[in-house]
C-alpha cells in the first residue's frame, strides 16, 4: 500500500489530510498516524515539511508505518531556496523566516532535515536535477536566468531524497 502524506490543499487546522492510494483520505493530527506498524510499502511526500511545526514526529511516524523494506520519497523547499513559490517572490524566507506567515510555514535548513531524517532513515539518493520550482518567475531576464542556475547548485536545490528503512 502507498501512502501520500500529507496531501490537499493545507487548509486543515492542526494537521494534514492524507490518502491511502486506492483506499481513501484521512486526517493526520501532527502527533500519531492512525495506521499500524509496518503497513506501508512507499510514502510519498511531496512539499510538506515547509509546513510542518513537529519535524521529528513527522519522521518518527513515517518510519514506524513504512514497512522494514519500504521506502519514502520526500521533496521540499529548504530556508535557503532562493525563490519562493509560495509568495513567488525571492528570498523572503533567507531573512525573514519568521515574518512571513509564521502560522503557515516552518523554514527549517537542509542539514536540520538530514539529522533528523538519518535518525529514522537511510538516505538512499538524491535527485541530481529537480526542475526549479522558480520557473514560474517571469521577472527580468537576470534573475529568470539566476532563477534558471541556482537550483542546481547543491545548496540552493530542493530537498529530494529516497528515505529507506
């Protein structure tokens, strides 16, 4: 079974809906999945973690429903991804973090994300190239083009790994 956590739209208050392919949408509180362990053979999580106040209880809980060999597939914008798609303006989270929508988003950076992941997962891979998640800029030319380059480079570039148990 495969379990998509923490799809919609992200308007549920103190958690996140998510779906059991096939089976149907349920709601996560941010403490304890309702599924038991080792039940999941693939997570799939997709632009979540920017969302997540309990970092730790996300992984915790990931890791005890996946099966022992399972894997999750996990993408998200870091602190330090210069442009946002959320606002579709650049470096708003790079020096205010804590200003923009507070309530809404967590900017946590990449080396925070990896202690914790490696607490409850083997990072399996990286992706080499993730398209840019700032292609939708249409601004000047420069900055479309830094929007273009910047995404590739180790530090700039999204977070997207293949976690295995």
């Amino acid at each position: 079974m495969k379990l998509d956590f923490g799809c919609g739209e992200g308007d549920i208050p103190g958690g996140y809906r998510c779906n059991i392919i096939g089976a149907g949408y349920f709601f996560y509180d941010g403490k304890s999945l309702p599924l038991r362990d080792n039940s999941m053979d693939k997570i799939i999580s997709q632009q979540v973690m920017e969302h997540c106040f309990l970092i730790e209880d996300y992984y915790r809980e990931a890791a005890r429903v996946l099966k022992l060999r399972g894997h999750m597939d996990i993408s998200f914008p870091h602190r330090f991804v210069p442009f946002d798609s959320h606002s579709r303006a650049w470096f708003v989270h790079w020096f205010y973090p804590k200003l923009y929508r507070p309530d809404y988003f967590n900017w946590q950076t990449r080396g925070y994300h990896k202690r914790l992941a490696e607490k409850y997962f083997t990072i399996q891979s990286r992706a080499k190239h993730i398209t840019a998640n700032c292609s939708i800029y249409e601004g000047p030319r420069t900055l479309r083009k830094m929007a273009n380059y910047l995404p590739f480079i180790g530090y700039f570039r999204q977070v997207h790994w293949r976690l295995a148990k």
